[in-house]
C-alpha cells in the first residue's frame, strides 16, 4: 500500500530543489499551507540559516553541501 492510498499527503522533491534554496522555501510554504498555518520567517540572517539547513538536508541523502 502506498502512502497516497492510506490518505498522506506526500510531497515530491528531487535533487534541483534540494539545490535551490528559493524552491525549498516554497515547499515548506506549502506544508504550511496545507496545514493551514501562517508561514512567517522568523529568524535573523534568515539566508545564512536556510543554507545551513538545507546543507544538512542534503546530507542526509548524502549529497554534497552546496
């Protein structure tokens, strides 16, 4: 059974979003979206957190950080 057939909500993400730091942004406005949240950031030097955060995204999938 997949995932979709049990009524969750997946999101596909590839490796170009895991590059693009603007294309992540968006994904994670959707996720806010569809929880019917408000998406505000929040955080100083916004930019140099993303980048960290998506470095240690892509380390998990164990891609090279960016």
């Amino acid at each position: 059974m997949g995932l979709i057939t049990m009524g969750i909500e997946v999101a596909t993400v590839n490796n170009e979003m895991l590059c693009d730091m603007e294309a992540m942004e968006a994904l994670a406005w959707r996720m806010h979206q569809r929880m019917r949240k408000r998406y505000r950031n929040r955080v100083d030097a916004r930019r140099k957190k993303q980048e960290a955060l998506l470095n240690t995204l892509r380390a998990c999938f164990g891609l090279k950080p960016v």
